[in-house]
C-alpha cells in the first residue's frame, strides 16, 4: 500500500494534468493520493473545481482514491482559518498548509496558524518544528508532513523528534511536481527512516496513519 497526500499539477506549479498524474500513480501502485496544487484566494475556486473533476473520472475507472484539494501557501497566517473552511466549502476533500519550510520565505506563524485550524488536514513541511507546535498538532489531529522533497527534508529529522515526543501523527508525501518525484514504497521508507524513525514508527507513519486519515476523511464526507 502506498499513500501520497500533497501532490502538484500544472494548475499551479507541476508538470501533468491531474488525470494524467492520479493515472501515474496507479501505475506506481499507489493506494490513494492528494491533488493538492498551491491555492490562495486568487485560484482557490477554480483549483478545486478543475481538480476535483479528474479526481472524480479517476476513481470512477481506477482502482485508487483520488482527493481534490490545496495546498494554502505563502499566506499571511491571519487569513489561513478563513481560507481553509473556504476551501472545505468549495469542495476541497484535504486541506493541506504549507509549512515554514527552511529553504522559503513562508510567513512566520503560519505553522501555529495551521495547527490550530479544524479544517487543516496536513502541514506540509514545517521546517524545525519546536515540541508546543508538536503538541498542537496532537490535540488538534493535524498531521505533520516528513517530506521526500529536497530542500523541505531538510527538517525532516527535528520534525520525526518533536512528533515522537508530542504523539503527534506523521506521514510521508512526494510534494510531486513531476512523474519522477511520485514515490515507491522502497523511496517512502528511505524518506521515513532518514528522519530517524523506527520501524514500527515506520509502519504507523506509512500505512496506520495514512488510513486513519482516509476514514477522518471519509466521515467528513
């Protein structure tokens, strides 16, 4: 089984349309995936229609849950509640935040805006997240992202630290933006053990938690 929640198409800063990227990841094996492309106010309505609808045909014709949604970025942190239930209201079935990743000049707080939203699903790389926003994350239910992507694993290890100590709930996601980003089971377990976690940590953070966000996800629905 195979999870990726935070993926890129060319509606925002990737290479494939979203059909053409859900299809690459069937054939990568995934099990479910995230249509996640960068949104603010100025996209956010037709990102979501666009995506939704080629996640839709997808799963009509292939084995594999396809979710429409965004990732809110560079936003200033005050505007991150309101444009998240505005996502969840225009159709988004994930909402991912984009973290204060160390290689961008993400607004600060906007970590601490991200994990004290409800309608936040995922913070995307967070950067050297401290234990406090670690400890939000847990009683809130907002997942920390360890991400394959270079540049934002770089803070993959201070991430894994503050989670294990917060009981906070990790996955492992691509942040595809081409085909060859797409992960494998082998590349996802190298990403996870490169941030130090064990093996049972490792099967929690690559298969329990992705399915307990599926089912949240679905009850939603």
């Amino acid at each position: 089984m195979l999870f990726d929640f935070h993926t890129h198409t060319f509606l925002s800063d990737g290479v494939l349309l979203p059909i053409e990227l859900i299809r690459r990841a069937v054939d990568r094996g995934y099990t479910a995936i995230g249509v996640t492309d960068h949104a603010s106010y100025s996209t956010l309505d037709s990102v979501i229609a666009a995506v939704a609808a080629d996640c839709k045909l997808a799963e009509k014709y292939w084995d594999i849950r396809a979710l429409p949604g965004v990732e809110i970025t560079h936003v200033p942190p005050e505007v991150i509640a309101d444009m998240a239930r505005e996502a969840r209201w225009r159709g988004a079935q994930i909402v991912v935040c984009h973290g204060e990743t160390p290689v961008e000049p993400v607004p600060p707080g906007t970590d601490l805006a991200a994990l004290s939203c409800p309608d936040v699903d995922v913070l995307a790389h967070p950067g050297p997240i401290t234990l406090e926003l670690a400890q939000l994350a847990a009683g809130n239910g907002v997942y920390l992202e360890l991400s394959a992507r270079r540049g934002h694993s770089l803070a993959n290890g201070c991430v894994a630290a503050a989670a294990r100590q917060a009981g906070a709930s990790l996955l492992v996601n691509s942040d595809s933006h081409e085909p060859g980003d797409l992960l494998t089971e082998d590349f996802a377990r190298r990403v996870a053990a490169g941030a130090g976690l064990t093996p049972e940590e490792m099967q929690t953070a690559l298969i329990t938690n992705p399915q307990q966000l599926l089912a949240k996800l679905a009850a939603r629905r």
